[in-house]
C-alpha cells in the first residue's frame, strides 16, 4: 500500500469514527441539501472576487493544515501518545481561520479548549503544538498543559481555557487593556454556543457594550454541548439575536464558508478599531467527530452527520477554487502532500522530543517562584 493511499485510509478511518457508533434513525433536521450546497458554492464564488489568489489559496492551505494535524492528532490519541482530553476541531476549520485571517499578528486570540486549529492559524508551529499534546518539553506551555492548554505569548495567542465559558471575561479584560493603552488592538474571543448559558457570557457583553470595548465574541454553534442538543438546553437558540439584548451588533454566519467567516470578522474588526465596538458572531458550524475523543456520538444520526459532510468546508472551498480556475486539481494535491509532510515532522519532532524536568513542576505557577524543599 502506498503511503497516500495509507493516509487516504488513514482519514476515512478518522473520519468515520463519528457516524459508527451514532443512533441509525434519522430524524428531522435543516441540514444542508444538495440544492442548498450548491447555493452556498455560488455565495462563494461571488466572493471570491477582489481576492487574490495567494490569499485564496494560503485559507486553502491553513484549513487543509487544521484538517491533516487533527487526524493524525486522533491517531496518536488512539495509539496512546497524547494523553488527557481531545477535543478535535474536524469540520470547524472554516471558523477559525476565516476568522483569524482578517486580524493581524499582534491582535488577541482566547478561545476555549478546542483550540488545536486556532492556535496554528494564529502562527504557532505545528511542531510547538504537538509537542504540547505529547506532553513533551517543546510544546509550547513546556508539556504541562496539553490539549487543553496551549499558550504562546509571542503571536498573542492566549489560551486554550478549560472553563466552560471562562475564557469570555478575560478577553473582555484583555480587549479593555488595549483600550485603556490607547491601542487600535482587537481580542477575537472564541467559544461554543453551551458558553451562552453561563453567566460570564452575559455579564462581558454587557460591560464590553457599556464600555466600549474592542472585543469581537464568535460563538461556534456546532449545535452540541457535549452529547446535548442546542434545541434541548437554550430557550432561544437564534443566538446571534441574544446580543440584542445589550444593543451589541449581532450577525449569524455560516460557518462551514471560510469566505463568509472573514467577511463578517472583518467587518467586526472594523467596527472594534474605529470605535471600540463590540460584535457578536453566531458562526453556525458542526464538527464531525464527537465532543472528545472519548465520545462515542450515540446521540446523533449517521444521516444527520452526512448531511453536514456534504457541505464539508474543506471540499466546498475546494470545488469553488477548481471551478474559478483559481488552482487545478494537480496543485491541490500538490498541497496536500505538503501538508502531509509538514505534519508528518510536526509528529516525529513530538516524538523525538525529551520529557519536561520534574522541577518543571514547580515553574509557571505563581509569580513568585516555588523553591521545594526550602525551609520555612
């Protein structure tokens, strides 16, 4: 077997982890059809327009990236490498880097613990990100934090949060210190539609509207908590309406377009650098895999989750560009396979990295360093 036929194997086994063990039942759902799909690739296409083509294909390239980084990260879970919770990003890309390319370098980046794909479109090396989930000294937060904690301050990428919804106030609080700096900074806050229901989501929007700060909330509605249904835990599950209620800006998009993610980031943006605006997002999205990998997924359909494989983000942008003559299906692959390479390192790096220093323990904690064995 050839080695591109083993990683094509390799990503539908992944892949189809998540509808193996769904109820077989279908049940009503207002998921994308074939109609719909191709409604969405003509939004695309009109967007296309005025981009260029390194653009066009660099969000290609990072979501492709997102893409082959968590499959393998999925296989080495299996294999026992990576330890702790996974939470894979697999069929969320679009929102991370469509969001992400439209702020620059030094703006704010907080999110919450599946965090994987943003912590790489925000700049961090695959290499740094690996390591961390193998637990090894080169990760990025020294093999301490694993999945759930990844951390770089020099692309202003802060957290990785395993809270429930606790990274929003302090986003809040980091897009009220650019303010108070005199900054045109933005923080990029993301979080899942469960968050809404914690008292911190409504407490930040009300005080980044009262004042004035340049924080934008992405909510990533992926339509499950855990194993629960958005329809069975929110009374109002038209979420982008919930910023009504604190005369913030609210915009629903659809998140498996990556075009149509950067636009409404971008228009957030400006709002957030001009006037020190807040907006909030409802990215509408869905992940294929379960809420970890320790879910099974018995609480969704096998045809619930083809339905919204159909309108996979990677394969939507994908068919847009070969039929935009934007790229063919040789440069395509092209990229694939260097991506496959770029990942294939990121993974022997983790493995041939050393384990922390048990004194590491006691580094990063408080301000103040701990000394053990110190007398009193």
């Amino acid at each position: 077997m050839s080695r591109q036929t083993s990683d094509s194997a390799s990503r539908s086994e992944v892949q189809g982890r998540a509808a193996a063990a769904v109820i077989e039942a279908d049940q009503p759902a207002a998921a994308a059809t074939e109609e719909a799909t191709a409604a969405r690739k003509g939004e695309q296409k009109a967007r296309i327009k005025g981009l260029d083509r390194d653009t066009l294909i660099n969000l290609y390239y990072q979501m492709l990236l997102v893409r082959r980084f968590e499959e393998k990260s999925a296989e080495s879970y299996s294999m026992g490498k990576i330890g702790g919770f996974c939470h894979l990003y697999i069929g969320q890309e679009a929102v991370a880097i469509g969001a992400i390319s439209a702020i620059r370098r030094d703006d704010y980046v907080l999110t919450s613990y599946r965090e994987h794909g943003h912590a790489l479109a925000k700049g961090m090396s695959p290499e740094s990100v690996m390591a961390e989930l193998y637990g090894k000294a080169t990760g990025c937060s020294k093999g301490k934090g694993g999945s759930m904690h990844m951390f770089d301050k020099n692309v202003n990428f802060l957290g990785g949060h395993a809270i429930v919804g606790g990274q929003i106030p302090l986003a809040t609080g980091v897009a009220f210190a650019s303010k108070y700096q005199g900054t045109d900074q933005v923080t990029l806050c993301f979080f899942g539609e469960a968050a809404v229901n914690q008292g911190a989501f409504h407490e930040s929007l009300n005080m980044a509207q009262l004042w004035k700060l340049p924080c934008i909330y992405i909510c990533e509605n992926n339509q499950y908590g855990m194993g629960t249904s958005v329809e069975r835990a929110m009374s109002l599950q038209d979420i982008a309406q919930k910023a009504h209620g604190y005369e913030i800006t609210g915009e629903a998009v659809d998140g498996m377009d990556v075009l149509a993610v950067r636009e409404a980031t971008q228009r957030a943006v400006e709002r957030a650098r001009k006037d020190y605006l807040p907006t909030l997002l409802e990215v509408r999205t869905y992940r294929f895999m379960g809420h970890s990998m320790s879910d099974p997924g018995k609480y969704r359909t096998r045809a619930e989750i083809e339905r919204y494989q159909e309108r996979d983000p990677l394969k939507l942008f994908a068919a847009t560009l070969r039929e935009t003559d934007t790229a063919s299906e040789d440069e395509l692959a092209e990229l694939d396979k260097k991506v496959r390479e770029e990942v294939a390192q990121a993974l022997r790096f983790a493995d041939e990295s050393p384990e922390p220093d048990p004194k590491e323990l006691y580094t990063d904690i408080y301000a103040n360093p701990i000394t053990p064995n110190e007398a009193e």
